[in-house]
C-alpha cells in the first residue's frame, strides 16, 4: 500500500508542477534586433537571445550556471584534462530532418574553427582535434588542459547548426547566418530585419511534449519607456531592459511582474597603476575605502546593483567574498596623507554615458564622494565608440588616469575574468596593472582540472587582486526585465540572457 | 522637360560620389575602432586582430575605399556586423520609411492647408486665434514626449492603436500622427500667413467685387497661387522625412532607414553608414526634382520657360 501511494505520488508530481498550458504566441520585446542567427558568428546578446531557442549545444547552463547535459547525455574527461570525451543524445534530429550525431558536431565545430568567424578564436587556441569515436561518440582533444573548456562549449557560440544547412549556406556566413537550422524547440519562420522575428514551434522536438508555446515573435522596440508601456497597453508579454524610473510603476501594476535576478557584470573604475599617484597602492586603496558602496546601489541605483568586494560576481562559481573597503573616509584620508598627498590631488574620470545603467551618474556620484576626502575628480562623459577607443589608446603619455567600465564574462566563469583583465600586457587590462605572481596563478587555475584545487586558486587571485586594488571596485549589476503574470515557465540566465523555451500562457 | 529631367538624373553621379567621399572620410576621422566593437566587450586580442584583417580595416584608407567602391558597383557591399549584403538589409527598411514618410505628410498637408485657409479666411476671429494658438504649440512640442503621450492616451488607456511594433495598418497610426502633427502646425502656420497676402492683392479684391463665389475665389484664384511655396515646404519636409524620423522611429520601434543608419554609426560598421547615407542623398535629390516638376504642373510659366 505504501509502495502505491509512493508511485502515486510520484507520479503525480508532474501533472501538479506542470499543470501547463498549451498554443498561444508569446510577444517578446527587446532594444535591439538580432544580427545573426549563425553561432559562431555572433558577439551581441540579442542574437545570443534568439539563437539559443533554435539551437541547443552539447551542454547547457541553468539559471545558476551550473553545466547541464543537452545534447550530450553525458560526458569524460580524461585525468590529465586534455581529452573531452562526450556521449551524444540518440533520436534528435535537426529540424530539416538531418539526424544528431557525432558527424554533425564534428562539422560544425570544425565549420567555426575554419572558417574566420567571429568567434573562431574562442575556440581556436585550446581545440587541437575533434574526433569521431563512433555514431554517438565524440572527443575534443585540447592543446592543453584547459579547466573552462565545458563552459565554452555552454558559451552562445557553441550551439550547434545542422551539418546540411552548413553545405548549403556555409560559404557566406551571411547567408548561414540567416537560415539558422538546429536541433531546439523553436525554428525560424520569419525576420523582418529591425523590426521582428517569428519562431514556430518544432514539431519534431526530441524532448516530446514540449514546447508548449506555438510561437514566439522577438519585436525590436528601441525606446525603453515604449517596452515599458507595451506590457500595460497588453501588446507585449515581456520586455527586456526596463528603465528604473519604471520598475516601481510596473511593480504596482497587478497584471505585471518585474523580475529582478543576479547578473555577472561588475562596474568598476579603473585606476592607471603606471601612472602618478595611482602607481601607489595605498591611493588606491584609500579610494576603495572612500566610496559608500551601500548608499550608491541604494540611491543612484535604485537598488538595482549589489556591492562588490571582488572583480568576480557572486553569481560565477569560484566567487570569494574578500570582504574588503568597507565606506571608511577617515582610513581614506589617512592613506592619503602617508602617500604624501595629505590634501588630496587632481584627477581626470572618464565614463561612458548611455551604455550601463546609470554609468554617468555614478561617476558623478563617486566625484562627490571622492571630494569628500579631497581628491577633486573632473569628470569626462563619452560617446561609447570614442570611449572604447579612449580607454585602448597605445601611446603610454596619452594615457588615461581613471575611467568606469563593465565586465561580464560571456562564458559565465571566472578565467574569462581574470585572465583578460589583470595578467600583464592583455589588451583588456585597461589598469596596466602587473603581478607576476598573478600571472602565474592565473594560467595555473586555468589549467587546473580538479575543481575544488581551482577553486582554491580563484579564492587566493581574488585576494590578491583585490588587495592590490587597480580597481575601485564599485558594484555588481542586477538584470531587469518584467512580464505579464500570464507567463510561466521562463528563465533568465544570468549572462543576461531570458529564455521562454519552456514558457506558456496562463489563460 | 525630358532633357531637364536627364540632366538632373545625371548630375546625381557627381553629388553621390562626393557624398561617399565625405562619409567615408567623416566616418574614418571619428574616433573608434569597428573591429573591437564588433568583437563584442569581452572579445580577446586575437578575436578582435582577426575581424580586423577579415574586413580589410588594417589596410590604407585610400585601398580601403577603393575596395568599398568596387563592392558597391557589384552590388556586394557587406554589413561588417552581419555580413549581409547592405541592400538587403536596407531595402525592407527604405519601404518603411516611404511609408511612414507618406503618411505623415498626407496627414500633415490635409490638416495645414485645411486649418491654414481657414484661419487665414476668418482672419482674427476666434478660430483663427485657437488655430494659432494649437499650432504654436504643435510645432515646440518634442517629438519623443508627443510620441509617448499618444502611446499613453491611445494604446495603454483606449487600447485602440498597436503601442510599437509594425503590424498592419493600424501601427502606422500614431507614428505618422507624431510626425504628421509637428509639421501640419508648421504648415498650417506657413499657408495662413500666405493666403493672407494673397487675399489682400487686387486680382481677389475684382473678382470678389465681379461677385464671383466665395469659395471659388478662395481654393480656385487664391490657394492656388500659394501652392507653389507650400508644395516646396511639403516636398523639402518628405525629403528631411525620407532621412528618416528617428526619433519617432525609436519610440514606435518602426523599422525605418534612420534608426538602421544611426545604429550602424554608433557600431561603427562603415559600410552601412556610407550606403544608408548615399541612399538617403539620392532620395534627397530625387524629391527636389520631383518637386521642381509639380511647380511646372502648377504654373504654366514655368512649363513654357
């Protein structure tokens, strides 16, 4: 009886957690239209968006990045962590009918190694080989062992596309990138360019019952407050990158819900550490110490951001909270005099304006607190394109001094934070800051392939990273959209990505 | 008339070569570097060198123009961010604009000339006065907030129009309201004060005292004679239009050709700014010549000259 009730139960679960709806089409609104749907050709998030509805990779991240299995059942990696040997899902097919096997990830991968796309060089300097054991049987053999690398096969650009479309299409990445075939629940029935772009339901999904939308239409709406009023006028149900000053009038609307979750960009000012006085860290850090954090993401933020205490979001696995510059003016100022600039000093800021939530504010605003200990900052607002190449000039006299910018790692793991932005000579490594012992820690994370010694490599770069502070380490941001209370079943991922494959419409 | 036209037809060479010149010269003096924003933020050295050397931004500016020229005469020149051919991704873009364009300017040249006449006829009367008054404030009104209040007004609380979007007819209603209110106050403005002159000339003072109909003088003698400056005004207005609305095009998120260029401006992607922009010069010139053709429609002293 007991066993019974237990199946019963069991059995049950589903039907009580899913209690879903079928059919209807879900509006879906966003700032910017996608470039292309071809995934190892593009770089925006939009794309990204799109694509990951059409297509599915070999693994996958859920909402706390963790790697799940998606086309592959499952995976090995050998113990010197050179050789990825994955176990291909039977039965899926590509929605023109070509069947999944280790031929088609084998092409594909292959397809973006070879053919100059615009992220060929993610793969390229690790991938050496990719082999066919059998049918359902595939290995990457890496140059050398690379911790990451499931990450970077989780990454947008590894979505795999159907080996047919590539011989049809793949000559111009253009044309490729404008018939997108994969094996995911969604296939492309129409795009307007700057305007929408429709995806049908894949019948012949291999995860059977799903999807339970029959279509998704992606509409291109530029201004924030039109997205906004989209949801109220009932026309969308759900918009992405909704302004601030709106998120308190949605949340009041009871047919809307706003949904705020973690998201893996950090902004930060960085600090030429070549350059007077920035080249000591004790200004450096008396600057960590002398901007309020809490009171930042609490007002100019609107509570939209979290402090951050590490170069790391806390969302990317291998975080470790230094706990460090707590809001203390007086170490600051204190700092400051034992570097020999008691009455503080003069300094430029340069900032994008328009490009992260509330950029320019916050410069002003960390001007204000910087005054405050004495340091008078002036700052100097940018056109995002003016800025970038601002911040990349070469010439080491036309240098900035201090500038805010953002990170977010596509891959969603902490090397592609560290590496780029703080070993020697990266070009990303805007704060030319240099520690040998750094370096060396880093390629040595990366390298690592036991997870809880690489954890413990992350622990100890943060550390010292953050102690050395070519940073003003200011806050994490949060992702914003908001939907109709109709909308079940989507999942926002934290690389700033909301997915509605498994989404429906309550009626 | 036809050897007008070709000589116009033909001159439209030299002005968009010289327009290609200027943009890729501008678009080359802006600071930036295309390949780095393509490669998306979190791009490494080597993706952003290889997109560099793909698109041939390593090579002299004066090769790389020569490169852009000859694409262009084949007909191939590429999006740097979506490697699709420019055309293509313009074409369905230039429609919309037309579109929107037309519209608005119907709206605003029925409402002007209408409310123009007729504050002009009843001349400081209180229709007059409120005509006025209404298009002062249609003409200082910013185009953004205008935009957003009839989304407010007409979609979220009377849910009679589409809030954004392009579907169907019905989203091109407010979007060519926005434009079509602005310039029918400025058109409205602009026919008063005309017919206002001519009204007060000696030819309508005769026929009026010769007893012809009040009506006929007014649309057959009089508004006749202040087409040819309207007919300028409305033809320069479609042809800024045809640039164009991008605001209104952002708030409505109407996919027109302004948004597409000023976009591409901001990533820098080269290839589409000089396109868009010799797209949008060759329309220029082409609604100025088309205009030039009405005022021989409209007065027989042009045709015979």
């Amino acid at each position: 009886m007991r066993k019974f009730l237990i199946v019963l139960i069991v059995s049950l679960i589903p039907i009580l957690m899913f209690s879903v709806r079928y059919g209807g089409t879900l509006v879906y609104v966003m700032g910017v239209d996608a470039v292309t749907l071809l995934p190892g050709n593009m770089t925006d998030n939009p794309s990204e968006m799109v694509c990951r509805h059409i297509f599915e990779g070999l693994v996958e991240f859920d909402e706390k990045l963790n790697i799940n299995p998606a086309l592959a059942e499952r995976w090995e990696i050998s113990k010197d962590g050179t050789v990825y040997t994955f176990y291909l899902r039977k039965g899926v097919k590509f929605q023109d009918g070509t069947p999944f096997n280790a031929y088609a990830v084998k092409k594909y991968f292959e397809y973006v190694l070879t053919h100059d796309l615009k992220r060929t060089k993610l793969y390229e300097p690790y991938i050496k080989e990719i082999k066919v054991i059998d049918d359902y049987t595939v290995q990457f053999v890496l140059k050398h062992p690379f911790g990451p690398f499931l990450n970077y096969l989780a990454h947008g650009a590894g979505l795999i596309v159907s080996p047919k479309a590539i011989d049809e299409y793949g000559d111009d990445p253009g044309v490729l990138g404008k018939h997108p075939v994969g094996t995911g629940p969604f296939k492309l029935a129409e795009w307007k360019k700057g305007e929408k772009i429709v995806l049908v339901k894949n019948e012949n999904y291999w995860q059977k019952g799903k999807p339970y939308l029959d279509k998704i239409v992606f509409r291109v709406i530029p201004e924030a407050v039109t997205r906004a009023l989209q949801l109220q006028a009932g026309d969308a149900h759900l918009a992405l990158k909704i302004p601030p000053v709106f998120v308190e009038k949605l949340k009041k609307d009871p047919r809307i819900d706003v949904v705020i979750g973690p998201s893996l960009r950090v902004l930060y000012i960085g600090m030429n550490t070549q350059k007077k006085p920035f080249d000591d860290v004790r200004i450096r850090r008396a600057l960590n110490y002398a901007i309020d954090k809490e009171t930042l993401c609490k007002t100019i933020m609107g509570g939209l951001a979290k402090p951050a205490d590490s170069p790391l979001a806390p969302a990317i696995w291998g975080y470790y909270s230094t706990g460090k510059y707590p809001y203390d003016p007086e170490k600051a100022k204190k700092l400051l005099a034992e570097a020999g600039y008691p009455n503080g000093f003069e300094a430029e800021l340069a900032t994008p304006k328009g490009r992260y939530l509330q950029d320019y504010e916050t410069a002003v605003a960390v001007q204000a607190q910087l005054a405050k200990v004495g340091v008078k900052v002036k700052v100097v607002p940018m056109e995002w394109a003016t800025y970038l190449a601002y911040v990349n000039v070469k010439n080491p006299d036309k240098r900035y001094q201090m500038f805010l910018l953002g990170w977010a790692p596509s891959t969603g793991e902490a090397d592609w934070v560290l590496r780029p932005l703080f070993s020697t000579g990266s070009i990303s490594n805007r704060a030319l800051y240099s520690n040998p012992e750094v370096d060396e820690l880093i390629v040595k994370a990366s390298r690592e392939v036991d997870p809880e010694k690489r954890k413990e490599l992350y622990k100890i770069l943060q550390e010292k990273i953050v102690d050395d502070a070519p940073w003003i380490f200011l806050y994490v941001l949060d992702q914003v959209y908001a939907k109709s209370k109709k909308v079940k079943g989507d999942v926002a991922l934290p690389i700033e990505i909301v997915l509605v494959k498994d989404a429906w419409l309550e009626e | 008339m036809g050897r007008f036209v070709l000589r116009r037809v033909l001159l439209l060479m030299p002005i968009l070569i010289g327009v290609s010149v200027l943009i890729f010269l501008i678009m080359h003096l802006l600071p930036g570097d295309p390949a780095r924003l393509i490669a998306g933020e979190d791009a490494s050295e080597e993706e952003i060198e290889m997109i560099r050397v793909k698109y041939g931004l390593d090579k002299p500016l004066v090769i790389q123009y020569l490169i852009f020229m000859e694409n262009l005469f084949k007909g191939e020149v590429k999006s740097l961010r979506s490697d699709v051919p420019v055309f293509e991704e313009l074409f369905p873009r230039y429609l919309n604009t037309i579109q929107l364009a037309f519209s608005s300017v119907l709206i605003a040249s029925i409402l002007g000339i209408l409310f123009g006449v007729v504050a002009a006829v009843h001349r400081n009367s209180i229709i007059d006065n409120l005509v006025m008054a209404v298009s002062l404030f249609g003409v200082s009104m910013p185009i953004f907030w205008l935009g957003i209040l009839l989304i407010l007004f007409f979609s979220v609380y009377l849910g009679w129009f589409p809030s954004g979007g392009k579907e169907g007819l019905s989203s091109l209603v407010l979007p060519s309201l926005t434009i079509g209110l602005a310039i029918a106050a400025f058109i409205a403005r602009m026919t008063r004060a005309l017919m206002l002159d001519v009204l007060s000339q000696d030819y309508i003072r005769t026929a009026i005292a010769y007893g012809f109909p009040r009506k006929t003088v007014i649309y057959r003698y009089a508004l006749k004679n202040v087409m040819i400056p309207i007919v300028t005004i409305i033809g320069l207005q479609f042809g800024y239009l045809m640039g164009g609305a991008v605001l209104t095009e952002s708030v409505f998120g109407w996919p027109g050709i302004g948004r597409y260029v000023v976009e591409a401006i901001f990533a820098r992607d080269y290839t589409v700014v000089q396109v868009g922009i010799m797209v949008i010069s060759a329309t220029f010139v082409i609604i100025n010549l088309l205009v030039d053709l009405i005022y021989a429609f409209l007065d027989p002293r042009i045709r015979r000259g």
